[in-house]
C-alpha cells in the first residue's frame, strides 16, 4: 500500500511541476485570429484538473484517518483521481502516437 502511495504522490508531484513549466513558458491563451484557446492552455488545465483531483482525494483519506470522514468518500475520490490519470495518460499516448504517424509522413 505504501508503495502505491509513495508512486501517486510522486505522479502528482510530476503532473504539478509540469503544469508550474507550462505557466512559465508564456503561452498565449488564444490561436492567432481564431480567438479560442490553445493547445497548451487546454493541456495545462486538464493537468490542474488531474492536480487537483489527486490533492482532493489525499484530503479526503487524510479526513478519514483523522477520523472525520467516511470510507465512502474516500473510494469515490481515489475512483474519480484514477479515471482523471487514466484519461490524461490515454490523451498523452494519442498525441505521442499522432506525432508518431506525422514523423512518417514523407516530405
């Protein structure tokens, strides 16, 4: 248990220094003309989401070791913290293997 402990803190760690790297490389929020928001900008939000989500659920368990929260609550916030990684890891191997097809495209 401590081990998987250790791994998600350590995965929350990355995905927050990697959101705090976005944020300083200038982004800007909007595509030249097209006045929505860019890929960076969508990227750095989800990561926050993901961010947060873990932070809420280390919250909850921390609630329920002190002894004011429910066990309940606490496999719904880990359930939903495991879809968000789930989903940022699916999104993160699409664009690898989109930039992996657009490498083999002949010039």
């Amino acid at each position: 248990m401590s081990t998987s402990i250790s791994a998600a803190a350590t995965a929350y760690g990355n995905a927050a220094r990697l959101l705090q790297d976005s944020a300083k490389g200038g982004a800007s929020s909007e595509i030249e003309g097209g006045g929505g928001a860019d890929f960076s900008s969508m990227l750095a939000e989800s990561v926050q989401g993901v961010v947060e989500s873990g932070n809420r659920a280390d919250q909850v368990s921390m609630d329920m070791v002190n002894g004011n929260g429910s066990v309940v609550d606490v496999v719904t916030a880990v359930a939903e913290t495991e879809l968000a990684v789930e989903t940022m890891v699916t999104v993160r191997d699409r664009v690898i293997s989109a930039y992996e097809e657009i490498m083999r495209m002949p010039i």
